[in-house]
C-alpha cells in the first residue's frame, strides 16, 4: 500500500511540477512567443511531452469543477471503466460513484476546497459500463487561477478492485477463525513457551469464570486443581517430549469446581513466535455415559457379553452369563461363543438368518447351551458398537425358558379350555372397562343372536340383544361385579332377530391392575333355556301337584259328605221301615226318601267316575258322524215326561236346515252334555220353558240351552263349572246334586274341542251354550243310525220273550220286577256262556238283558258270540257304571243299547220302544 501511495504522491507531484513547468513555460512562451519564436518549438515539444504523458498513464487522470463536474478526464477512463471520455466531460462525478461511498467522496472534495492542500487515499466504487463496480483510490490537489483562487481539482485515480477483493478475504478470514475458534466447545488455549496464556477461546473463559484479560499472562497450570498442578506440569513435559498423548487432569473453574478434560498440546507459531496450542476435552459426558453404560452392563438383570467383533472373543461378560452358563470367571474371557459351545447350530442359523446388514438382532428366539448340556431357551438381542476405531458385539440375553414353560402350560390349558368351551358349546367374551368395548367370541355371539361380521363390540349393541325387562338385572350385575369386586353372575333372556327368546347363563370376573384399578371383566355364558323350561315346567307340574293334591283332599273331604248324605237316608229309613206299625201311606212315603237317596247316590257315583277319568286322561273320544237334529229331538223326547211332570215346556228350537246338522264328533259325551245341562234346567226352574237350540257359525255349531229358572249370581257364574261348586248348597235343590255335573260338562266340551259359558240373571233364568267345531266333510252325509221315535202304544212290547243275564241275585229279582210288566216270557242266565247257550236254544228270543260284569264271560264276549249266530235278537246292555265309554263299548259288541243299573222303567220302556219301533 505504501508503494502505491508514494508513487501516487510522486505522480501527483511529478504532475504537478509538470503542470507548474508547463504554466511557467506556457506564461514564458506566450510572453515571449512572438519575441522567442525560436522558442516554440521547445515548446510544442513540451506540450507533446506532458500530453503523451497523460494519455499514456495507466491511471485515470481528471479535473473537477468546485461543484465536481469533470472538466478532463485522460484516456484511462475508457480503458478501466469503459466510457468513452466524450461522455463522461461535463457530467457531475456523483453519477458514476457507488451511493454508499458518496458521501465519503464529497467530504474529501470539500477538505481539497476548504483547505487548498491536496489530499490523498479516498477509496471509492465506480460503476462500469458492464454494470460491476470497481474499487478506485484517487489523490486531489486544488486548482487556482491566476488570482490563486481555487477553481476547481485535478486528481489521480487508480484502480485496486484486486487489493481491495484480497482485503476483504483476509477479513473475512480472520473473522471465520475468531468465530470457529471461539465457538468450540473445547478449551482452546494459546501459551507462549513458558506455559503463559497468551489468548483463549470463548469456552475456557466462560466455563472456567474468567475475563479473557484476567487469564492472559498466568500459567496454564493455574487452570488445574492446586494439588495436581505438579503432575500437570510433568505430564505437559511429558507431551511435549512425545511420551504421553494426553493429560488426563481434570480443570478447574475460578470457583473450584473441577471439569473431567482430556487435554492434548500441540506446538505452533503465534504472531510470528513459537508458542504452544492445548486442547482439553471435556469428557464429562463420556464420563457419565461410560458409568451408565457400566451399570447397565453389570448390574443387568439380563446376561450381557462384550466381544470383539472381528475375533468373537468375549472382552466382558456380566455375572448373569456365568450364573446362567453356569461357567467360571477365568473360563470366558478370551473365548469365542463357538469354543465355548454355548451356541447350538440351530441357534447360530436363526442368528444368522435374523439379523440385519449391520448385524442388529432384535429378539430373537435362540436356544443356547450352559456348560452341563442344559438347553436355555433364550431371547437374543445383539449389535455392533464402535469405540474410537475398535469393533465390538454388544449381546444381551434374555432367559425365557421358564416364561416358555409357563407359554406351553398355558397354550395346554388355553386349548384345554377351548375344548371344554366348545364340548359345553360355551361362549367367552372380555369386556375392557376403560374402552368400553367388548369382545366376544363366535359361540358369545351366536348365543346372543348377534352377527359377528357386523358386531363392533359397543354396550349398545350388547344392551340391544337382551330383553328389555332384563336389560337393568344385567346393569345391576355388573355394578355389583364392579363395586364390590363380586363375582359376575347373570341370568338373563335374550332375544334373536327371528323374535325367538333365549335363556343365558352367565359367569365373569373382574380383573384388576396392580394399584387395584378395575380394567376388564372376563368371563364365559351358555344357553339355559331348557334348563329354563324344565324348571318352568317343573313349577307348573308342582303347581298342578299342590293343586291336585289340594282337590283331592277336598274332593275326598266332599265326597264322603255327598256319599253319606243319601247313604243315611237310605239306611236311616230302611231302618224305620222295620217298624211294625207303619201305615201304608208312611212306608210308602220312607221308600219314596230311600228311592231318591239311592238314585242321588247313583248320580253322584257316575259322576265321581267321569271326573276321575277326566283327571286322570283316561276319558277317550270316539269320533263318529252325529245328526245332532236327531240327538236332540231324542233327548226332548226322553225329558219331555220329566219336565211336563214340573208343568213346564220344553222344545227344540231347530233352525238349522237338517241336512247341515251332522257333524264329526263323540256323540256320547255330547248326550252327556247335553243330558247334564238338561237335568239342571229342570232342577234349577219351577216354571216356565226350556229351550234347546243351535246355530252354525262357519266351523263350528254354537248351542244353548236356556231356561227361566232361578237363574245364577254373577260373581257365581265363573265358578259353577268348577268341581263341587253349588250357587246355594244346603238348599233342597242343589241337595239333589254334588256339583259335579257342570265341571264334567266343560271337561267334555274342551275335550272335543270347545268351549262352554252361560248368561244368566237371577229370577229371569239362564242360558248355557257351548260351542264344537263341526267336520264339514260330514256334512251333508246321511246319518246310518237310526233313533227310534217315540211311539203312541207299547202293546207290542208286551209280547216280547225276554232272556235276563245277571249273575248277581238281587239285580236279578229287581230287574224281573221290571221285565215282567213287559214280557210274555222271561228266560235267566247267570253267565255270558249260559247266555249264548240260552239264545243258541231259543231262538225266538226277542230282547236279551246283557249284564256286563260276569264270571267266566263277560257281557261283551257273549253278545260277539251270540251275533255270530244271531243278528236278529235285540241286545241291551246293562252295567252298573252308567259311563258313557261303556254305550260305546257295549255297541262295539253288537248291542243295540245301553241301559244304566238299577234299571228304571221309564228308561227300560223307552229304550225298548225306540228299539223294537220298526219291529210291529
Ligand atoms: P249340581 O249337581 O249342584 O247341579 P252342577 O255342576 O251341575 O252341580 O251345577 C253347579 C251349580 O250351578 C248348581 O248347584 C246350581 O247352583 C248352578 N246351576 C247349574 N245349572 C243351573 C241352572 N240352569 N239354573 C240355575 N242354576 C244352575
């Protein structure tokens, strides 16, 4: 820079002098040119001179005016900057000047005109014709006239764009040092050869606590802890001799707390003399990391190993190697896993096979081999670490064998159990409280009627699939589940999307973390609805057995009342009867009691046997074609006498076209029916009429029988059709009855598939119907039996020869007294073989008398006999039973009728008529 500036001032003042000696000569030439015309020559010469001069110097040489316009700018200009110089005169220089060195240009201009000396060094930019800048320096000296005013300046300007560009890196240079060697992280030290600081970086005085001032000049010993300095000082001497790499003495802050370093020093030059450089590492972290690593090596639960990765010999191993290994301390080290024969060639495959490009394993199951052959199932876990520029193999081995012990015990009892679900066909389910969110297995969800595909595990498709009423019993369960840690019992309905209802048992178990902290219930649920309905059932049957047992006792209880009612009657008046003075009209009056007692006792007999059948699901149906018309008309025909005998009126009310009156049916039980319902009519009316009727509604035909009787309480209407129910018993009618007769009417009309009900008022009268389904495909259909009609006369009948089978000798003699009034000849047989015998030899035998029940054959045997050889002779059964089932078994035999003991013989009359009314 100095030689550039003296040969500026030295151009300048060579200019100067030039331009002084050019005024003098020009003053001179121009005073003398005319007197020295010799001297122009010179003159011109010297003109010539001082312009090749400008015009040839490399440096830009221009004068300004005071407002620095340019007035001459030399030929320079074009060659550094580009424009040709007509361009530039005239013009202001501020144009071509960089605005951020303006102001510097002008200040030094201004210093040229206020001081009149010629100044130097103004560094500045110019713009180039190609648009970059360039670095000018200039030097200015004023110009006067002849006055010495200053008029304007003329300066040199040079071009030193490069000087400029190599200041600028250097600057730069020095700074990216200052920054790179302040912001390290290590301690920087500069030391003359005496161990003197002579500069640190930011670090050391900030970390050690000092002012940058405070540490120049004191030994770099001062930096380590008093009591190590000796050692210090060694060591550096030591390093500087090439004996040890590092110092490995901690440094300490100005307020003595001691930093773990590692400190290396090299020699260097500073500011052009020898000095020494230290490095000093903190190693703090290091430190700390290689504890850390240390506790997780050795206080590992786990067995650690250390190996050289290129040998495999184990460096380090953790006592958990030994104690699982079950190797010696001096047994290991400098020992490869394969010398050892730890691994198995199974185990060293997967490792192998596991592990990736950088020889990473991540658990991996392997089995390795302790010294005694034991096999260790194990889950491995190895890498590669690097130290400095050395290799090792980190592995550390997690002990598994007794965990796959307890995994196989338990997939043992997980298939176990799965089994045992699937054989008791039990679904599991868990239910995660926190989530709210249930998992159920297929059988849960079959069982549940839920679609696993769709189900998403939610409470509410859950609380959707139970029954309604049940839903708050489930709630209540699993709060009780929750609340009190109980066991989770529920017993729930559930039901499917088909409607269908289903019974589910369930168990669970509420399971906790370790602060207590419920966090699922787990549990299992089966299908109960058999269980259900069995136990359903069961209560129904125990109902019905406490029920029965109940009606029994009752029954019992009543039926010895109703039996030793008429049966006191008969032997209180049997007993009467002895006496010897009785009148006529008295003994007559005794028999009349007798009579009824014993026919009550009769009914009341048939009944219990009816309803002991009904109760115990004896009472069969026999289904056959009836012309209820014809029933009917029989049935007015038979009570008629009985109820014209009261004064009263009883008709059939037909309005039903006759040929839709057969139906499908048990024709007895509906005489049964009816003749009950009848008999009650006459018991319970003093007056007025009884009505029997019927209509047809599409399949069934709806009766009655309506009378103007007593009529019935409303609150006893219900209970009249249950056994032994008498709307006012004690009273002389219903004496006549044991209130049996409208519950075996029921019984047989929901036998056949009906219903029963009556309308009544007290003092109008009532009226009982019932309705039975009628077989359309009877309809229509001629009826085969024919019912006899009454007839005007029984003449005929008296003609009859009669053959009366009875094996008991009572009957016997009750029965002649009866027959006799009717037969011209009456034949005995005591047995059914003495029977067929008399009708084989009597041919001409018009009406046999059959009892039932005899010894060696019965009734029925010996009508089958006597049909197979005679089918003419009129057969009437008579049986003591006076069931239904026993018309029906008597005309399978092949009687013609029925008749009911003691025979009476209004009834006898009347069944012999109908019988014998196409015969005369
Ligand atoms: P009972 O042998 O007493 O007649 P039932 O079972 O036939 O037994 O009838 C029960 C009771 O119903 C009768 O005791 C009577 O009080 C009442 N009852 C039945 N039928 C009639 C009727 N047609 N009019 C008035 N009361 C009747």
């Amino acid at each position: 820079m100095n030689n550039q500036e003296k040969s500026e001032v030295q151009l300048l003042k060579e200019f100067q002098e030039l331009q002084q000696a050019y005024e003098s000569l020009k003053v001179s030439v121009e005073a003398n040119l005319r007197e020295h015309k010799r001297t122009e020559d010179a003159l011109r010469q010297s003109e010539e001179k001082y312009r090749l001069l400008i015009e040839n110097s490399n440096d830009i040489i221009y004068t300004l005016t005071l407002e620095g316009v340019f007035m001459f700018v030399s030929s320079a200009w074009t060659s550094l900057i580009g424009h040709p110089v007509a361009e530039i005169l005239g013009k202001p220089f501020h144009l071509f000047v960089h605005p951020d060195d303006l102001p510097r240009c002008w200040t030094f201009l201004q210093q040229v005109i206020a001081t009149g000396k010629q100044q130097h060094g103004v560094e500045y930019r110019v713009l180039c014709t190609d648009g970059t800048w360039n670095w000018h320096t200039s030097s200015i000296a004023p110009i006067r006239d002849e006055a010495g005013r200053i008029i304007g300046v003329e300066g040199v300007a040079k071009e030193i764009t490069e000087r400029k560009e190599a200041e600028d890196l250097l600057k730069r240079t020095h700074q990216n040092y200052e920054t790179f060697f302040h912001t390290i992280d290590d301690f920087l030290f500069v030391l003359d050869d005496k161990g003197n600081i002579i500069y640190t970086n930011n670090t050391v005085s900030k970390r050690l606590g000092y002012t940058p001032e405070e540490l120049v000049g004191i030994s770099v010993l001062m930096m380590h802890p008093p009591e190590r300095r000796e050692e210090a000082a060694r060591t550096v001497g030591e390093m500087l001799d090439g004996i040890t790499e590092s110092c490995p003495i901690p440094l300490i802050t100005k307020s003595g707390i001691q930093i773990p370093v590692e400190t290396r020093i090299f020699h260097g030059i500073w500011n052009d003399n020898p000095a020494i450089f230290g490095i000093s590492k903190d190693i703090s972290k290091i430190k700390l990391s290689e504890e850390k690593f240390a506790k997780v090596f050795y206080l590992n639960p786990s067995t650690c190993g250390l190996s050289d990765l290129d040998t495999g010999e184990y460096i380090e191993v953790n006592d958990q190697f030994y104690s699982l290994l079950g190797f010696e301390k001096n047994e290991v080290i400098g020992k490869t896993a394969q010398e050892l024969g730890i691994l198995t060639a199974e185990s060293a495959k997967s490792i192998l096979q596991n592990a990736n490009s950088d020889g990473k394993l991540i658990n991996v199951e392997a089995d390795l081999k302790a010294k005694n052959g034991d096999i260790k199932h194990v889950l491995m876990s190895a890498e590669n670490i690097y130290v400095q520029d050395k290799k090792y193999r980190y592995t550390v081995v997690h002990d598994i064998t007794e965990r796959k012990q307890v995994e196989a015990e338990l997939s043992f009892n997980k298939t176990n159990l799965e089994l045992a679900l699937e054989a008791s066909q039990m679904g599991s389910w868990i239910f995660h409280i926190a989530k709210n969110k249930r998992i159920f297995d297929n059988q849960t969800c079959s069982l549940l009627g839920l679609d696993r595909t769709s189900f998403k595990g939610t409470s509410e498709e859950f609380f959707e699939a139970i029954h309604p009423d049940d839903r708050q019993l489930v709630r209540a369960a699993l709060k009780k589940n929750l609340e009190q840690k109980a066991l989770y019992i529920a017993e729930y309905r559930v039901v499917w999307s088909d409607g269908s209802i289903h019974y589910i048992s369930a168990r669970g178990k509420l399971l906790c973390d370790e602060k207590g902290n419920p966090q699922m219930i787990t549990g299992i649920n089966w299908d109960i609805t058999d269980r259900k309905k069995a136990e359903q059932e069961l209560i129904i049957a125990k109902e019905r057995a406490e029920k029965s047992d109940r009606l029994k006792s009752t029954f019992i209880a009543n039926m010895s009342h109703e039996i030793r009612t008429p049966m006191n009657g008969i032997l209180g008046f049997a007993e009467i009867l002895k006496e010897p003075d009785l009148t006529g009209e008295e003994q007559q009056q005794y028999i009349n009691i007798i009579e009824k007692s014993g026919m009550r006792m009769l009914n009341i007999i048939n009944d219990i046997i009816d309803i002991s059948k009904i109760e115990a699901g004896l009472m069969k149906i026999n289904l056959k074609e009836s012309n209820i018309d014809e029933q009917i008309e029989y049935l007015c025909t038979f009570f008629k006498p009985e109820v014209e005998a009261k004064g009263m009126k009883l008709f059939f009310n037909k309005t039903v076209p006759e040929s839709k009156t057969v139906i499908i049916t048990d024709r007895e039980k509906l005489y049964a029916i009816f003749t009950n319902l009848i008999k009650n009519t006459i018991k319970y009316s003093k007056e007025g009429t009884i009505e029997i009727g019927y209509s047809k509604k599409n399949e069934t035909l709806d009766f009655y029988v309506k009378d103007t009787g007593i009529g019935i309480p409303k609150e006893k209407q219900e209970a009249i059709f249950e056994r032994f129910i008498q709307v006012n018993s004690g009273d002389e009618i219903t004496a006549q009855g044991a209130g049996l007769g409208l519950s075996i009417t029921k019984a047989y009309v929901e036998i056949l598939g009906g219903t029963i009900g009556v309308e009544s008022e007290e003092g109008v009268g009532s009226t009982f119907f019932f309705s039975l389904p009628c077989n359309p495909e009877a309809e229509n259909k001629a009826i085969g039996q024919q019912q006899p009609a009454p007839l005007d006369t029984n003449d005929h009948i008296q003609k009859l020869k009669l053959l009366v089978v009875e094996d008991d000798e009572v009957s016997r003699k009750l029965i002649d007294s009866v027959v006799k009034l009717f037969g011209k000849e009456i034949l005995h047989a005591k047995t059914g073989v003495e029977a067929v015998d008399a009708c084989r030899k009597n041919a001409d035998i018009d009406l046999v008398l059959m009892d039932i029940r005899m010894p060696e054959m019965d009734g029925y045997e010996a009508t089958r006999e006597i049909r197979k050889f005679n089918e003419r002779v009129a057969i009437i059964a008579q049986t003591a039973y006076g069931l239904s089932g026993e018309r029906e078994k008597a005309m399978e035999a092949g009687c013609n009728d029925y008749i009911a003991k003691p025979l009476k013989k209004e009834y006898l009359v009347e069944l012999m008529r109908k019988i014998f009314k196409h015969s005369y």
